[in-house]
C-alpha cells in the first residue's frame, strides 16, 4: 500500500513539473515572437541655444606650516572676495562655496614621507545673468587675492527643463520616422508601442576660460584677458529615445 502511495506521489510531482516546463516553453515562444514582430529604433535631435548666464569659478588657495594659519589666511582672503563680490550688487545666493579643504602637503626629496605644511582651498561658484559683470567679477577677485579656475556659459536650470521638453519631443518623432521607414521597407506598418525610453539627455557648458598648468600672476592675466569683451557661444543640447513598436 505505502509503495503504491509513493508511486502516485511520484507521479503528481511528474505532472507538476512538466506542466511548469511547458508553461515555461509557451511562454517563451510567446516572448520570442512579440520579439521577432517588433521594430526598434533610435532617435536623436540637437538644438543649438544661446546660454542665459555665464558663470565665474574661483579658487581661493593658502599655504602654511600650520593648518591654522593656512585656515586663517584662507578665510581673510575669502572675505574679501565676498565683499568684492557683494560691492558689485551680487545676490548672495548667486554666489556659493562648492568645496573646502585642508589637508597635508608632503615632501618626497628624501624617499620618505614628511609634512612640509598644510594647504587650504575654499571653491566658490558665481552665476551672473547680466555677461558684463565678468570682467568687473574676474578683476576683483583676483585682485583680492583668488585664483579664475573657468568661466563658462551655461545654462539655468529652468532653460534646462524648457529645452528638454522640446529636444526630447523632436528626437521621439525623429525615432518614428526611422521606425515607419523601416517598416515601409519591410511592406509592414508599425502597430502598438511596446517601450519607450530616453536614454541621453545632454548638454557642454562653452568654456571661455579654463586654467591649465599655469597659476599665481601668470594664470591672472590670462583670466582677465579672458573676461574682456565676453560674446556669449551657443550651447548644444541634444537628446537621444529608444522606441520599440509592434508591426502588423
């Protein structure tokens, strides 16, 4: 009895499995013919745009024995550009510190690692609407003592948005164009959407001035030279969309 009961146990599970397997094989007939019926294409748009702000990138920078006197030579020279920049009838939320930082200074001459002393960097950020603020923003803070690390034209964050409507708009039409196209060619025409996504969203803020290897005086006037008479560069916003369509 226990062993006729264990061969109809046997059995069930039997059942069990081979209609989960069968499941699994309708299934991926299934998957793979909703595959073989689709059409995916790419699409891509780019607009060229004009920057609504220029933006200043300062670099305050000190160095000392002692990380307390680096620290407060830093902070000295950091109130001074921010009065310098306030002089000038900068929002204060227009101006804002991106980085500070304190750390050791080695010297390697000997093979061996030793302290020679202790560097301090305060990275302040300035956004200005109004382009013929640069120069007079540039002349000041170097002036005060900080170093231009770029200027460049870029883009607010409401510009951003209003622009990724309309590029990702045109590069979505762009991938149904590509789509019917293909599917012309095929003597199909397309069905259902079955996904679609945005996979690239971008834009290059133009660099009117970046400082290489250069630095003290020499990186200065460089800055300044960049900062006179600034015309505003066109942006390249582009975007790309993947769209996945049925075909009948």
């Amino acid at each position: 009895m226990a062993q006729q009961t264990n061969t109809t146990a046997i059995i069930i599970v039997a059942l069990i499995v081979f209609g989960v397997l069968g499941a699994m094989f309708l299934t991926n007939t299934s998957n793979q013919g909703n595959f073989e019926n689709t059409i995916s294409a790419t699409g891509y748009s780019e607009m060229n745009v004009d920057p609504d702000r220029v933006v200043v990138y300062l670099n305050i920078e000190t160095r000392d024995d002692s990380a307390d006197d680096a620290k407060d030579e830093n902070s000295r020279i950091s109130e001074e550009v921010m009065t310098a920049l306030r002089n000038l009838d900068i929002n204060e939320e227009d101006i804002q510190t991106q980085n500070y930082q304190i750390y050791p200074e080695y010297d390697w001459s000997t093979n061996t690692q030793k302290i020679k002393g202790y560097v301090v960097t305060n990275s302040i950020k300035v956004e200005l609407k109004d382009f013929d603020l640069v120069g007079e923003v540039v002349d000041k803070s170097v002036d005060a003592g900080a170093l231009v690390s770029y200027i460049s034209f870029e883009l607010s964050t409401a510009k951003m948005n209003e622009y990724e409507t309309g590029v990702i708009e045109e590069a979505t039409k762009d991938a149904k164009s590509k789509a019917e196209s293909i599917a012309s060619g095929l003597g199909k025409q397309l069905g259902e959407i079955v996904s679609v996504s945005a996979s690239d969203y971008n834009y290059q803020p133009y660099y009117l001035y970046e400082r290489m290897d250069s630095s003290g005086g020499v990186a200065a006037e460089e800055a300044k030279d960049a900062a006179t008479n600034i015309n505003p560069s066109q942006l390249d916003v582009t975007a790309t969309v993947n769209v996945v369509y049925k075909i009948k």
